[in-house]
C-alpha cells in the first residue's frame, strides 16, 4: 500500500510541475503578445526588404501569407 501512495504523490508532483511549467510559459506569451512582439505584420519597411519587386502583387502576395500563418498558427496541432 505504501508503494501506491508513493507512486500517487510522484504522480501529483509531476502533474503539478507540469502545470506550473505550463502556466508559467503561457504568461510569457501573453506578456509577449500584449507588448506587440509578435502580431505578425511587419512595418511596410520591414517587408519591402524582401521583395523584389516592390509592386501591388508583391503587396497581395505578403498579405495572403500574413493571413496564411495567421491561420496556422491559430489551428491546434494535427489539423
């Protein structure tokens, strides 16, 4: 019997970890996400350094990727 609560409380304890480990990464992304380090669209500057035509179907095809991994990054894993 001694064995099994042994095993449990290993178990809780690493449950716990677990989750404190777990909530202190979301905390981080928030704090992250809150001081606009990762809203995706970069400034018109940051984005003409890779075009090489700076023209309005460059322009398209940025905003269709911006919204592509807005999409994928917003979808649970597997989908």
């Amino acid at each position: 019997m001694e064995t099994h609560y042994a095993e449990r409380e290993q178990r809780d304890a690493t449950r716990k970890a677990a989750w404190e480990s777990s909530a202190r990464a979301d905390g981080i992304n928030r704090s992250i996400q809150a001081a606009g380090g990762t809203k995706g669209k970069g400034t018109l500057a940051d984005r003409a350094k890779y075009q090489f035509e700076a023209d309005s179907e460059d322009d398209e095809m940025e905003n269709e990727i911006d919204a592509n991994l807005g999409k994928s990054s917003s979808s649970p894993p597997g989908r």
